[in-house]
C-alpha cells in the first residue's frame, strides 16, 4: 500500500489552482467566476497546509486562516455586486458588466 506524501497534496492543489483558473478564464458567468476564485484559493490552501505539515511549524496553517477570512469577505463583496448587477441589467453575464455605467 503506497502512503500519501506531501508532493500528493501539492498536486492536489496544483490541480484545484488549474481547475479555477480554466474557469475564471472561460466562464461569462460572474457567479461561476466567484466560484472558480474560491477553488483556486481552496488549492493554495490545500498547498500551504501540506507545506505547513511537511516543515511542522504553523506558519502556513496560519496563511490558510487569513486566505480563509478573506475569502470570505469576497463572496460577500461579490454577490452585493452580483444582486446590484442583476437589479439593474437582470443579467449576471460578464459582458453586462460594462454597461454599469450607464
């Protein structure tokens, strides 16, 4: 039976990273694009804690908390820009978001 190491975990969290990316890249939906955000800062996470288990400090752990906090304050920023969005142009589509300034 193999273990998993660390270089496991990192791959884990390189792949979430690319995942996010591809859908930040090629989603026209603002709403997709906050969730493809949240996955690559769900596979930085992944990639500190494992570096943080690796070295056995808690420096990274700690990184993985403040990554967390903001995070979260971004979803809520996010989806107050998607409700104001969606009241005005009653579309959450990139390419609306333009038209803001009218």
């Amino acid at each position: 039976m193999e273990t998993i190491t660390p270089h496991h975990f990192v791959g884990l969290g390189g792949v979430l990273f690319a995942i996010g990316f591809l859908g930040v890249v090629i989603r026209r939906n603002l709403l997709l694009v906050l969730m493809s955000l949240e996955l690559m800062l769900n596979g930085v996470n992944v990639a500190l804690v494992a570096f943080s288990r690796t070295s056995l400090n808690l420096d990274g752990s700690l990184f993985v908390f403040f990554i967390m906090t903001v995070a979260a304050s971004e979803v809520a920023v996010g989806l107050a820009l998607l409700v104001a969005l969606y009241k005005k142009r009653a579309s959450v589509f990139s390419e609306d978001m333009s038209l803001l300034s009218n």
